[in-house]
C-alpha cells in the first residue's frame, strides 16, 4: 500500500496504518530472534521514510505551509550577519566552483549517514544484545518525532532558499550535486529523484541528531566504537552546514532532539513495555 499509495489515490490514514501493521504483524507471526528484531527496525525506517514523504504527495499544499525566512534569521545571527553555509563555501570552494577532494570527502560522509545508525543498531544487536531493545527505542523514537516535526513545520533547507532567491547575497550550492555526478554519471538523475522523496524536511536535522544519538548508544555498549562515532558525527555535522544540506539551527533542533529522546525515554517506558507485552502476548496466541 506505501509503494502504490499515488497510484491508488489511497488517504494518508491508510498509508500510515499500513507501515504501523508491518512491524506488529511480524512480531506476531514470528517468535524472538535476531534476525527477527533486524527486520523489525528495519520495518520502523522503512515507516518512517514513507510518511515523512506523504505530505510532499501535494506539493503545492505543501508550499503554503512551508518556513523559508526563520532559519535565515537564525543562521545569520550566528554568522554575524551572513549565513555559515555561505561563508564555508566561499572560503573552501574554488572560484571556479570546481570540484574538490574535500567535496568528495564530505559527500561521501554525508551519503554514508544513510546507512550508519542502522549499522549501529546492528551492531549493537550482534554484540550487546541485552542493549539493543532501549537503543532500537530510542533510534525509533527520534526518528519518529522527528517526523512528526517534518509534517507540522515543513521548513526548507538552504540550497532551497538559495536556488529560490531567499537568501540575496549569501550564495549557497547543493555541493553534493557536482559529486554525484562525477560518481555516478548518467544513473545519478534517477539516483537522486529517488532519495530526495520530501525536500523540505530539513528542520530538525536527523541527519546530525541520529549521528550523535547512535554515537551515545555505541559508547554505552563500547568506548572504541563510540569514539568512533563521535568523529563520524562531528565531521557529518560540518559536512551537512558546508554541502549546503542544513542550517546550524536544525542541527541545533537535532541535538535537541536527542536530548528530549534521552531525557524522555525512562518515562515512556513503561507505555512501551506495555505495547510490548500485549504483541508478545499476541505472539503467544498465534503459535500456540
């Protein structure tokens, strides 16, 4: 139902319910393995990537309701005066807007983001099993809340703005855009068509959020590995302000985020164990 949703003209509602009962359905039918808690996380992201697209399904709705100039405000503030993306690319891009190893370097960090708190999750899975159930929370829940955020205050990112004529002087490129080409020539229109599903998600950034939230699960579990992860989110944090992808402020709104899911995760466990404990009970019943 998520992949057919345009085609079918199905409401919002069913799309939703639909990702809802992949990840129930399955912790019904199936005992607990982990391979099965892998497929359940991955029924959460793949929930998450299909709803946070739904209001871009009516794009020109979507535009009366979009936020453009806060984030400017914000961002120049902090710039004294002129936006952080613009003063990193004048300073790092060559005149000739060629591009550089420094953009492949940051590109592939950022494109790396797609699979590393997955990966951390996994991780986790495979070596600190007794962990994995608070950590696949906590992973779930800032994505969750992060699309709702997306939904209610559908905000633009900067290469947006810029492209559109709201930022005036500050020029700020999609720099990812010339690497992808380099890499992936012809194949990289569709490529990007498809993981550009809603581009006014940009507010706050999970991008940085779950970085540094799956570098706080890792070095719960391991110090090396954490350490590891706190560099990867540092660089991700400038890569995403340099490539033009976010603004300081939605990194900001992403650490905030995490801070609400780690804060709020204690009190909303015993709702969660709750849930857990009526599918478990469902699972009973079903392979008795």
């Amino acid at each position: 139902m998520p992949v057919l949703r345009k085609r079918l003209r199905l409401p919002p509602a069913a799309t939703v319910a639909a990702t809802v009962a992949g990840p129930v359905g399955l912790a019904t039918l199936k005992s607990r393995t982990k391979t099965r808690d892998a497929f359940l996380f991955a029924q959460q992201m793949w929930a998450f990537t299909m709803v946070h697209e739904l209001p871009y399904d009516d794009p020109e709705a979507l535009r009366r309701r979009l936020k453009i100039r806060y984030t400017i405000r914000f961002d120049r503030a902090v710039g004294r005066g002129r936006l952080p993306n613009s003063r990193l690319q004048a300073l790092l891009t060559p005149s000739d807007g060629r591009v550089t190893a420094l953009d492949r370097f940051l590109t592939f960090a950022h494109w790396a983001w797609f699979f590393e708190p997955h990966l951390s999750l996994v991780y986790i899975l495979a070596r600190d099993e007794r962990r994995f159930a608070r950590a696949a929370r906590q992973m779930g829940a800032a994505f969750d809340l992060g699309c709702a955020t997306y939904i209610a205050l559908p905000t633009a990112p900067p290469w947006w703005a810029a492209a559109n004529g709201y930022t005036g002087d500050d020029r700020v490129e999609r720099r990812m855009l010339a690497v992808g080409e380099e890499t992936f020539k012809g194949a990289w229109p569709k490529m990007y068509d498809t993981v550009d599903g809603n581009p006014w998600a940009a507010m706050p950034s999970l991008h940085f959020g779950a970085s540094v939230l799956a570098a706080m699960l890792l070095s719960e579990s391991n110090r090396a590995v954490g350490a590891a992860a706190w560099t990867y989110a540092g660089v991700l944090g400038f890569a995403l302000v340099y490539l033009g992808e976010h603004y300081v402020i939605d990194l900001v709104a992403g650490l905030g985020l995490v801070a609400a899911v780690r804060i709020g995760e204690p009190m909303a466990e015993p709702l969660a164990l709750a849930i857990s404990r009526a599918v478990q009970e469902l699972e009973r019943t079903a392979n008795s």
